[in-house]
C-alpha cells in the first residue's frame, strides 16, 4: 500500500513484442488509480512501437545506454518504479531512478535487497496478463480490465487504405491473413510451410477468400515458395512492411492465422479474429485473447502419447485441416459464409 498518491510512476518492461504488450493492463490500472500522475514507460527501443499511441503512457523511451548513464547519475526520481525483469542492471537502474521500487522475487540476494516490495512468481500457471498485474496488485489496487491496449493512428489507418487499395483489394473481398513465421530464437513454435500451403489450397477450394502472407524481411523466401505452391489469389506482403504498419493491416483480415508471436497478440488488442496456434510449451489459456473470445479460435498443440513436451517437438501434427475448420467457423459466425 502507498501513502499518498505518486506524482511520477516510471514502469521499465525490456522485453519482446509480446510480452510488452501484455503489460498494457497493468499500465491502464496504474493510469486508472492515478490520473494525476505522470506516468512514462521505458521498454526495449526496438519494441517500444507497440506502445506508441497509447493514451495511458504521458512518455515512452528506449532504454538506451544514455538513458542508463543518465538514471546512475539520479537524472530524475521517481516516486514508484515498477521493474518488470530479473537482469541487475535494470534493477540497479530502477533503485537509482525511485523511492519506491517494487518488481518480482529476485533470484540473487544482494538484487532482492534493492527492492522495497517483491512479488512471489506464482506457483502455478496463471495468464500472462494477470501474472504482470500481480504488481500492480502490490499496490494495493485491483483492475478488472484485463483487454491489451494497441493503437492505430489516423495516418497508420489512411496508409493501409492506399495499401489495400493498391494490392487490388476491396473491403468486400474476404481476406485471410497467414503470419508465416515468428521469432527465430523459437521457431520451434512456427507452423510448417507445407502446412500453410495445404491450408491455402483448402481455402482456395472451398472459398472466393483471398490469402495475405504476413512476415518479416527474413520470412521472403519463406513466403515465396507458399506462393508459388498454392498459386492464385495469394499476395506477398512479408519483407514489405515495418511492424507498425503490419498492425494497420490486420483489421483488414477478415481472419488471422498465426502461431505465438507479438502479430497474436496485436491481432488479440485490435479484436481481429484470430486462429492461434500453441505449442505445447506456451498454453494457450495463458497467452490467448483476455476478451471477445467468441471471435477467436484456439488450437493446442499437444505431445503424441509417450512424448515429452519440449523444444525437440514441432508444430507438424497441427493438421492444416482442422486450422481450416477453425476458419470456417470464425466466418460462419461473422456471416461470411
């Protein structure tokens, strides 16, 4: 519990797409308990866009090593910090930032020291979003609104018009988005190319649905060959925009297929119909939508029988099928089909 209401609350999350964006409750419950306060976010400087916008945030910035000089030397103070992460340099910096710090039980004690409040991880799984909140919590506050918080700006929303509108799309055409890769350092969670490409043939089949492949300058090739192999009706939009402009894209899709990567979890913020797909490592009742569930589908990779869940198993007995059946439903529901 706090005292008195906080003028200055600084929350540090050094983290990928995802899991930044999954603290946006957590921020709008800081916002909501304290109006008044000025409220900044430090992330990672590559993942900080997925906050901008934000109408809770009062300043965003990269952490930086200017900004970490800058906080050792006591360059503004803070009356809550609020330290999501176990790296000692981030703690240090928030110690030398706040009066109040409080961040998640440290594994090293001299770390543990530096925190005035620290939450036990729990025992048991919880969903990602609760899981960050439980700082908030120790607090004293309580949030109910538990949605992800993205925003598109006007601008971003007139260019993905004119992109749109240049692929030689219209708003009645039915559009179906593929997000064909995820974060390489975990590409044990991606879906098989040959998968994507039996999935497509399926909707080119049984549908007027066009296909939009969705990826980074990495995933070209990748996107390619899903291409050459389905044939008709599928653009490439992979390696042609930045991550901002992706975002604007996916209320587009009248569906998304994904696997776990940060695109999910826009798709989620932004109520896109999603089809996400998780490996057994990453449960999907722990990283899947917090609202309008009815418009998403969920499947669960699980391990065959006799098998060990772990980074040795692939996404492949995630048949093409039964995604596609995912798809119908999502439009059936919609009447679109």
């Amino acid at each position: 519990m706090i005292a008195s209401s906080p003028e200055n609350i600084l929350v540090i999350i050094i983290a990928r797409i995802g899991d930044t964006l999954l603290l946006t409750p957590a921020i709008h419950a800081l916002r909501n308990a304290f109006p008044e306060a000025h409220l900044e976010v430090l992330a990672h400087p590559k993942r900080k866009c997925v906050l901008e916008n934000n109408p809770d945030i009062d300043k965003l910035s990269g952490y930086t090593l200017m900004e970490y000089l800058r906080g050792l030397l006591h360059y503004k103070r803070y009356d809550i910090v609020l330290v999501y992460g176990e790296d000692s340099r981030l703690i240090k910096y928030a110690r030398s930032r706040g009066r109040m710090i409080i961040g998640f039980e440290q594994k090293d004690a001299g770390l543990q020291k530096l925190l005035d409040v620290f939450v036990k991880k729990p025992d048991a799984p919880m969903h990602a979003v609760d899981e960050r909140l439980l700082l908030v919590k120790a607090l004293g506050l309580t949030n109910s609104d538990r949605r992800l918080i993205y925003r598109i700006s006007d601008e971003e929303k007139k260019w993905a018009d004119t992109f749109i509108k240049n692929l030689g799309l219209y708003d009645t055409d039915i559009k179906i988005g593929f997000q064909i890769a995820g974060f390489p350092t975990k590409a044990y969670r991606d879906w098989p190319a040959e998968h994507f490409i039996s999935l497509g043939k399926f909707i080119l089949k049984e549908s007027n649905a066009k296909i939009l492949l969705f990826g980074d300058k990495k995933d070209i090739n990748k996107a390619r060959h899903i291409h050459s192999a389905i044939g008709g009706r599928v653009l490439i939009i992979a390696g042609k925009t930045n991550l901002r402009q992706t975002a604007s894209l996916l209320p587009k899709c009248n569906v998304f297929v994904t696997t776990d990567t940060g695109p999910m979890h826009i798709a989620f913020a932004l109520e896109v119909p999603t089809v996400a797909l998780f490996h057994c490592m990453h449960r999907g009742e722990n990283l899947g939508p917090t609202t309008k569930a009815e418009i998403h589908r969920i499947i669960q990779m699980e391990p065959l029988r006799g098998e060990e869940c772990g980074r040795h198993l692939t996404m492949e007995t995630v048949e093409s099928s039964i995604v596609w059946d995912s798809i119908k439903d999502i439009l059936k529901y919609r009447n679109l089909i």
